[in-house]
C-alpha cells in the first residue's frame, strides 16, 4: 500500500505507474486521506483513475469516496472510528471497512481496540442482512501484534464468519519489528531499535481528532512545550493546531528514512540531526508518508 499523503500528481504518477510495472498481477494498491485539501485529492483521484490499482484504503473518508473508487473496480475501504458512523456508511452503500483501536499507531481514533471491536460487531450483527453479510469485508487493527492478540480477534470475529463476512486483520505496527523492514530499506535500523527500546508511548494532539501516538522522545517533549506555550500566550486554538501541524509535518520521513524533503527535492539528513526526532509507521495508507498524523506505530 502506498500512502499518498500530500503529493501532487506528478509524483503520485511516477509512484503508481513504477508500482504497476514492478508487481504486475500481484495486489497493491494506495492509501488516501480524505480530508486533504479538494484541489489535491482531485489531483490524486485522476491518477488512481487512471492507473486504477486494485485496492485502496480511505482515511478520514467518505462512503461516496468508496463508491467512486469501487466503480472503477477499485476496491475501496474506509476506517470507520465508531457504530454511529458505521451504520450511517452502511445505509450509504459501503461495505469494506477497517476498525482500527486506539491501540494503533499513528494518528489514533478515540475508542480502543476491544471497545470498538465488540460494539462494531454487535452492531454487524444486529444490522447487516444475509444479502449485505455476503458482501461485506472487514480489517481489524490496532494491537494485534502475536499469536495470543491474533487469537483474540479470531474468537471476536467468529460470529461475523459465521454470517459470511470476509475477515481480515492490519498488523503495520509489528512489521516495523521485522527483519525485512530493515533489510528491504523500508526503515533505517535506527529507527527499528528505537521501536524495540520503547516501553512507553505518548499521543500527540494537534487538535480534537488529530492525536497520533509516538515513543516518548525528545520531539515528542518538545511537542508538549510548544503546545504548553502557545496556550500560556493565549493563541486561539485554530492557530494552535496550525503550529502544531506545522511542527509534525515531515517529521515521519526525517525519522523513518532519514529523508528531508526541500521543496520537491528530498535530501538525505545526517544521523546527527535525525536521531532525536524519531517518528512512526504509516496508518493509514501503507509505508511511512510525509505526515506524522499518517504514521503507524513507534518512535517520534
């Protein structure tokens, strides 16, 4: 899955035409955030458009985002944080879904794993009919690491299988423990060992609904003292968050890859200067994007 985050098309075609060209007939496809900007997810949606991978994955989406990827042939899911908006999606046409707990990493929704879990599958239950059942598919996330949280989800789910609905789980999190992640470039060792080191993690708020959770490290400290002094000076709590997204964007890439993007070109940073501002994988639309609130789970 390749997260798109806030590229132009351009590069958004460069990236997904080299990907159709490497994997052929294998399964791929892009991760999309739905509350960009209008005039850059145009710009994106005509490239998917055009390129058509065969999935893709909406973050803050819509069901009429879903709807327009699934008649290209596009298979379409939506992270769905809570059962009120479940059934609104479902009453509108949808039907693949992620379920992703405050157990996540990077940017975290407001229930955890087994609360959202259990509340979205009884309400599966109580509302899906044997002609939606048969057409539904669902991602569970957040948490699911090793085999006794795999067998957990199993023994959650097992009523939904039983109705036909196609199970599935996300586990970005524990790929970053992986030697593939390291070896492949995916991540640099250092970030990987700063995710095997963390015992504690922390969520960095840049406004309600934009909390993504981070190791506890010293941007994460600088975080807090940036948000500490712009309530002390009484900033309006828009231009707060501006700050602070302004603070956490790139900050993913520089950690993850050792990457800094100036203007469209992306320089490599010395370790000296990376080391301190580690950041997390990518939530919501595959591999480490240019946004920390995109990020999956470990170092900030």
């Amino acid at each position: 899955m390749l997260a798109l985050a806030l590229m132009r098309a351009p590069k958004v075609t460069e990236l997904l035409t080299e990907c159709r060209q490497r994997l052929g007939q294998r399964s791929w496809g892009v991760g999309i955030l739905g509350f960009v900007p209008p005039e850059l997810r145009e710009e994106q949606l005509a490239v998917i458009e055009e390129i058509k991978p065969p999935f893709a994955i909406i973050a803050g989406g819509r069901p009429d985002q879903a709807d327009h990827l699934e008649k290209l042939g596009i298979r379409a899911y939506i992270h769905v944080p809570t059962a009120a908006l479940l059934e609104m999606f479902l009453a509108r046409g949808a039907r693949r879904f992620v379920f992703e707990g405050r157990e996540c990493g990077g940017h975290v929704g407001p229930l955890t794993s087994f609360c959202l879990w259990e509340t979205m599958i009884e309400r599966l239950l109580e509302v899906s009919s044997p002609q939606i059942a048969a057409d539904l598919h669902i991602l569970f996330a957040g948490g699911i690491h090793d085999a006794r949280s795999g067998a957990m989800i199993s023994a959650l789910a097992a009523p939904l299988a039983a109705r036909g609905i196609k199970i599935g789980v996300l586990m970005g999190t524990a790929y970053l423990f992986t030697r593939e992640a390291v070896e492949s470039g995916a991540v640099l060792a250092g970030f990987q060992q700063e995710a095997v080191k963390c015992t504690r993690t922390v969520n960095l708020e840049t406004g309600p609904g934009h909390a993504s959770r981070c190791c506890v490290t010293p941007f994460a400290r600088e975080f807090f003292e940036t948000r500490y002094r712009l309530r002390k000076e009484g900033r309006e709590s828009k231009r707060i968050s501006e700050e602070l997204d302004a603070l956490t964007l790139g900050r993913l890439r520089v950690a993850s890859k050792g990457i800094l993007r100036q203007g469209d070109a992306l320089l490599a940073v010395e370790r000296a200067r990376a080391a301190p501002r580690r950041d997390v994988h990518d939530r919501s639309g595959g591999g480490p994007s240019d946004r920390n609130r995109n990020a999956g789970t470990t170092p900030c």
